[in-house]
C-alpha cells in the first residue's frame, strides 16, 4: 500500500478567496509602502560631465573603469532589472485577479522597478563602463526570451518574490561597494533601498497569509527555497558568470542562507509555528535538510576559494 495523503493537498483558500481575504492587509501595506517609499530621479545620480558622443568617439575595450566581475555583476544586474515586462506579466497574473489594493502594487511596484533598469543602463552608458553595443545585443536577447516562474498558486509566487527581492537587494548592494565607484555605490545603495521596501511588503504579505492559512503558505516557502533560482538565471553565461559572482563574494551560498533564507524564515516563523498539517510538516523537514546540505556546500566552497584567483568583497557586510 501507497501513503497517498502527502500527494496533493489543496490549500483551505483558492486563489480568488485569498486574494480577497488578503485585500485590506494589502491596502494597509501598500499605503505604508507609499508613505516610506522616496521619490528618486535617475538623472541625479549620473556623472554627466564624463559623457562624450559615441559616433565622434566609439566605445573601446580600454575604456572602462570598471573591471573584471565588478563589471560582470553591473552586466547581469542590468539585464535581470530589463526583463521588467516578464517580470509585470507574472505579477499582473497572479495579483491582477485581486481588487482595488493589488491592482495598485502591482501598477506602483512596475513603476517603480522601471527606474533601476533606467538608471543602470544611464550610468554604465556615460561612464563607458560597459560595450553599450553588447549591451543592447544583451537586452534585445533577454526580451525576446523573456522569463517565466511557474508559480501554481499566489501563496508560491509571494514566496518567490520575497526572497527574490532579498536576494536582488543584497546583490545590488554588494555589486555597488564591489566595484570602488562611489558614483556606482550610491546608485546600488539606492535601487537596494528599492527593492528592501518591495522585499518587505510581500514578506509581510504573507505574513498575512500565513495566519489565514499556515499549513499552504508553509508549503509553498519550502517549495520556493529548495527551488530558488535568481531571476537572471536564462542569462546566456549565467551560470559561468554566477560563479564568477560567487567567488567574489557579492552573491554567494553563504550570503543566500545568512542575508536571504534565513532573515525571511526567521520573521515567518516557519519552524516554530504549531498546528500544521502532515504535507506542511513533511515540507519542514524538507526545509532542515536543505539548510543542512547548504551548509556543507558552503564549506565545501570556501574551502575551495583559497585557490580562487578572484579578489573578494570588503569583508564588512
Ligand atoms: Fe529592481
Ligand atoms: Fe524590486
């Protein structure tokens, strides 16, 4: 005989229901949001005076300042923060089916997501830091391919976006103090600030949710952590590029567990909440197993690092 009963458990709320439920939380968070959010111009943090006319003079390898996987960081934070309109479509699809409150984030966060790619693209042009033409060789490809997350329900997808949001932080945040450009750290610090306000609001989202129905929302967590992926991840060279990333330290296993997972699963409370279902329990430990073998892989890494040719970040984090 099978035990089935871990197989399929449907959540007590579909879609439709929760996002009705959630709705006035969400209208709280989203007003709170609007009243810590900042406006912000791109223009005021590009160094204009540097800029020179590409057709007088061309872009040149030995142009930039910027080097090794400083740039290389820049080149994928660009292009993930470009496929904005994937990223609206996912969102749109999953919250445009709520009322009043999601329908707002959702036009507000596109918004205000749109200025990062803006802002990047500004900088690196004027600074001649990177190819401007392999850049937009970059985005025409990344557009084209678009991205998908195969969220099933909205309780996955706030999971996702929470982390993803943590974790594009951290990224910005360190791709900023690695590149020893105040002009490129304090446009970093600024999108991280960003995508802090936007990590928190879906975090507490589900919050919400996790009281509305803690054994799906659980569920959902352990799904999105043991598959966690960076949105840049169909990059072309992601993986050798994520790996060069890695070594130096501005997004690597430990900062994903100690900056991203845990500070979420922490507030979430995920392993002390009681009263959860046997697929949710089933899904905790699946949770600690996959800590546990993160653990190792790490050591396993920085073991490896001391024959890494690659600089590292600043230690202080
Ligand atoms: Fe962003
Ligand atoms: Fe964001």
């Amino acid at each position: 005989m099978t035990d089935t009963t871990l197989d399929r458990v449907e959540p007590l709320l579909d879609d439709t229901a929760l996002l009705l439920e959630l709705e006035p939380e969400v209208a709280r968070l989203y007003d709170r949001h609007a009243g810590m959010a900042q406006e912000w111009f791109p223009h005021e943090f590009i160094p204009y005076r540097l800029g020179r006319d590409f057709d007088k003079e061309p872009w040149t390898p030995d142009q930039p300042r910027l080097t090794g996987v400083a740039q290389t960081s820049f080149e994928i934070g660009l292009l993930t923060e470009d496929n904005l309109p994937s990223y609206h479509r996912l969102i749109h699809g999953m919250f445009g089916k709520g009322d009043g409150a999601w329908l707002n984030w959702v036009g507000r966060w596109t918004a205000e997501e749109g200025r990062h790619a803006i802002v990047l693209r500004d900088y690196l042009t004027v600074t001649r830091n990177i190819d401007p033409i392999a850049l937009e060789r970059g985005r025409m490809t990344q557009l084209q391919q678009g991205y998908d997350h195969a969220s099933p329900d909205t309780l996955h997808g706030l999971a996702y976006v929470a982390f993803q949001e943590l974790a594009t932080r951290i990224a910005h945040r360190n791709t900023g103090r690695y590149s020893d450009d105040p002009v490129a750290d304090r446009i970093m610090v600024r999108i991280a600030t960003d995508e802090n306000l936007h990590m928190v609001f879906y975090r507490d989202v589900l919050a919400a949710a996790l009281k509305l129905d803690p054994s799906a929302a659980v569920r959902a967590i352990v799904d999105e952590v043991l598959a966690f992926q960076m949105p840049g991840a169909g990059i072309p060279g992601f993986i050798r590029k994520a790996a060069q990333i890695a070594k130096a330290g501005i997004y690597d296993l430990r900062v994903h567990r100690d900056e991203v997972l845990m500070p979420i699963l922490r507030h979430w409370k995920v392993f002390e909440l009681s009263g959860l279902d046997a697929a949710a329990e089933d899904a905790r430990r699946r949770l600690a197993e996959h800590l546990a073998k993160l653990d190792q892989a790490i050591e396993r890494f920085e073991e490896r690092l001391v024959t890494s040719p690659i600089p590292r970040i600043a230690a202080a984090r």
